[in-house]
C-alpha cells in the first residue's frame, strides 16, 4: 500500500538560470551518457536541488526505457519538469547545438586533414579522461540507486548478461522491469521510493513539485497533438529533401534510413553501431576505418555519443556528393541526420513524461522502474569496462600513459570533485605533450 504526503517543493529556479545551466551543459558534457547523468545528478539534484532525488530517477528510468540517446532526453524531461514544453526544447537541443558543430569541424578535419598529428594527439590524451568521468558516474549513481543488497544482484546480473553474454539491452531492461513487479509484493521495503514503515508495511512517498510548474494532464489526446506536430516537422525537412533531390539521392536516403534508426536504438549508440556500420558501409558511406575514427571523435567531444550517426552522414555525403560540392553535401548530411535522429526524442519525452509524472506515486510502476535503474548501473559499468579497456589495453598492451592519467583524473573526480570542464582541456593538453613533446 502507499501513501502519499505533502513536502517542501524544490528550491524554484527562473528559466534564466535554467538557460545557463543547460548552455554550460552543452559544452561540458563529456564522457558519454554516464559522464553526462552524472553531471545532471550533481548540478540539478545535489547542488541546486531544482528536483528531487526520486523524480530524477524517475524521468532516468523511463529515458532508460526509450530508443535514442538517454542523456539528452533526460535533459529535454527535466527542462520540461521545470519550465514546460520551451522548458524541454531549449533543455534538449542546447544539450546538442555545441556538439553539432564541434562535429561538423572535426568531421571536416578527419576527411580532409586526417594527418594532422596535434588532433590526433589532443583526442589521445581525451580519452582517459573520458573512462574516469564514466567510472565516478558508476559510483555516484550506484551509490544513489543502490540501496538495498538486491539492487546490487540486479546491476550484478545486468553486467554479466550484457558483457559477458551478450544479452540486447532491451531483453535486460524488460528482465529487470519484470524482476521489480515480481519481487514488489514480497519484498515492498526494497523497492519503496520514500519512507518505508515495517509495522503497517505502507510506503510514505513525499510529494514533489519542481518550480511550481503545472505539466499538461497525460491523455491520448495530447499524445496525438504531439504526434502530428513532431509529423509535420519531419515531413517538412524530410519531404522537401525527397522532392529536391529525389529518392535514389544519397541525402534522401540518410534521411530515411536515421529516422528508421532513432527508433531502434534502444541501448544508446554503442547498441545501434553495428547496425549503423553494416548498412552504411555496405552501401559505400564510408569505409570501416573511417567508421572507427567517427567513433573515436564521438567519444572524445561533449555531446550524446549518438553524435557518431552525424558523423557518418557527413562522411557519406562527402564521398557520394552527387552534384554538390563534398563539402556543401556533407555538412547537408551532418544536419539532415542530427535533426531526424533527434526529432523522435522530443516526441517520446512530451508524448510520454506526463504519464510518467501521473504514475508517480505507483508502486508497482516504481518496483519496475526501480529494477530498471538498478540494472542500468551494472549496463553502466559495462560500458566503463569497455571504453577503459579499449584506451588503457590497446593491442600494443597496457598504454601507461592512459592508465596514469586515467587514475590522476578519477581521483580528482572523486575526491577533489575537480570540474570537468578543466579537466579535459588538460588531458587534451597531456596528450599532446606526450605524443609531440614528448
């Protein structure tokens, strides 16, 4: 049983102070979708308390849920908690507009100026960075979501299914969510989002508010209202490229074929690469080294790391230009591909979070997604597992220099709670010290 009480509303926050925040974000957001929740958890919950903590996990789960990139819906759902539908808008596209053209620069660059030895050399020194901002984020998220031993046997066999066996995240999202229902009704103390009393075995969960904004009421006509407007924003761009250039145009077909992937890209963009490669090498987009090196530059800037789809849009615009320049085809291919992969986000978020914000209070619903966000952990983990081997155990064997610099970097994380925001210029700085100076 649950019940619910009145409690404090969150500190307000004027949609000026919002805007900075998400500004800043758009910049610093490194280090993948573990890096990037990380930094939201800190600055919206921790440090300006814009949001609870339960309602953070709660728009987390159900981002977790959604094909697309995690992070920036996430971003998009808070904006829309705190300030409505501009809210999100704002909070969702300054989440990307920075790694749109930091993108579009080094798309440039590793097509036309891939010998350049300080780029490669700053990206080097990036990385290890990178792993010790996805560690912490391990940490600081487990420390949160974990709080029973339960939960830790839910992030436990989440990392074994997926790195070990090879599981699809969504099959581990759907395993967790069930796990949550099942074990709810014996075990109601584990998955109680609020306080929970031993005697009456009810659930006290404190009523949140954020900012004192009212959200539209969740209905199948709102759903509808969203959908034909996302619709008409897709078929405006999507439509006008097909009549321009025609169907067999390689600009018409990146647009159709990312907008049939930002639905199936449950798991994030590590998830949908292999997709992505066959197809688009396949259909001579681009080569599987320059498939690498997009992964590569996706990693090493701010931004969702589904920015890599940007990347191969250009890459295939440039090489199959058609009767464009390479370079007006491919930053047509850069845009084209990041407005459709991005454009269904919105929709899942304002389509969607009313609903989740309506079942709050829920504890069946709660038990599922709480099972959720336990397993994402131990996917988290995964992911700091491979991206740590990959930098630090290259074929050549341990890479000292990363292993060193991945340590300093945690430690300044965790313990000195050192900004991020320097950190990564100084181990692009090291890096090229190391492979120029050096």
């Amino acid at each position: 049983m649950t019940t619910i009480s009145n409690s404090k509303p969150s500190r307000a926050v004027s949609f000026k102070e919002a805007l900075k925040f998400w500004t800043k974000l758009g910049f610093i957001s490194f280090g993948g979708p573990a890096g990037q929740i990380a930094i939201m958890h800190q600055e919206v919950v921790e440090r300006q308390k814009w949001i609870g903590e339960n309602q953070f996990l709660r728009a987390l789960n159900f981002c977790m849920l959604l094909p697309g990139p995690e992070a920036q819906q996430l971003a998009t759902y808070i904006g829309w908690r705190l300030h409505g539908t501009l809210g999100g808008i704002v909070a969702g596209s300054l989440f990307v507009i920075p790694s749109i053209f930091i993108m579009l620069l080094l798309s440039y660059l590793a097509v036309a100026h891939i010998d350049i030895p300080a780029v490669g050399a700053a990206f080097f020194g990036i990385q290890p960075v990178g792993v010790a901002v996805v560690i912490e984020a391990v940490l600081r998220i487990g420390k949160k979501a974990l709080k029973h031993r339960l939960l830790y046997l839910f992030a436990a066999l989440a990392f074994i299914a997926i790195f070990f066996l090879k599981v699809p995240f969504p099959l581990i999202v759907a395993g967790a969510a069930a796990g949550g229902l099942i074990l709810q009704r014996g075990l109601p103390q584990v998955f109680c989002k609020g306080t929970f009393n031993d005697q009456t075995r009810e659930c006290m969960i404190e009523a949140e508010t954020a900012n004192g904004q009212k959200n539209v009421a969740p209905s199948f006509a709102h759903v509808v209202r969203v959908f034909l407007i996302c619709f008409g924003l897709w078929a405006l761009v999507v439509g006008g490229v097909w009549g321009l250039r025609g169907l067999e145009d390689t600009l018409t077909r990146i647009a159709f074929f990312f907008t049939k992937a930002a639905f199936v890209t449950f798991g994030g963009a590590y998830a949908v690469l292999a997709y992505i490669t066959d197809f688009a090498v396949g259909n001579n987009w681009l080569s599987t080294e320059q498939m690498l090196i997009g992964l590569g530059l996706a990693e090493s800037t701010p931004g969702p790391l589904i920015m890599v789809t940007q990347y191969v849009g250009f890459v295939g615009a440039w090489n199959l230009p058609g009767d464009l320049t390479p370079l007006t085809a491919g930053i047509f291919g850069a845009l084209i591909t990041t407005y459709v992969t991005f454009l269904p986000c919105f929709f899942f978020i304002f389509a969607g979070a009313p609903f989740i914000e309506a079942m709050a209070g829920n504890q069946r619903i709660q038990a599922a997604l709480t099972g959720v966000t336990a397993a994402v952990v131990g996917v988290i983990l995964n992911l700091a597992v491979w991206f740590g081997y990959k930098v630090i155990l290259p074929e050549a064997g341990i890479d000292g220099f990363a292993l060193v610099a991945a340590i300093v970097s945690l430690v300044l994380l965790q313990k000195f709670h050192f900004p991020i925001q320097y950190l990564v210029p100084i181990g692009a700085a090291a890096g090229v010290v190391w492979k120029i100076v050096g």
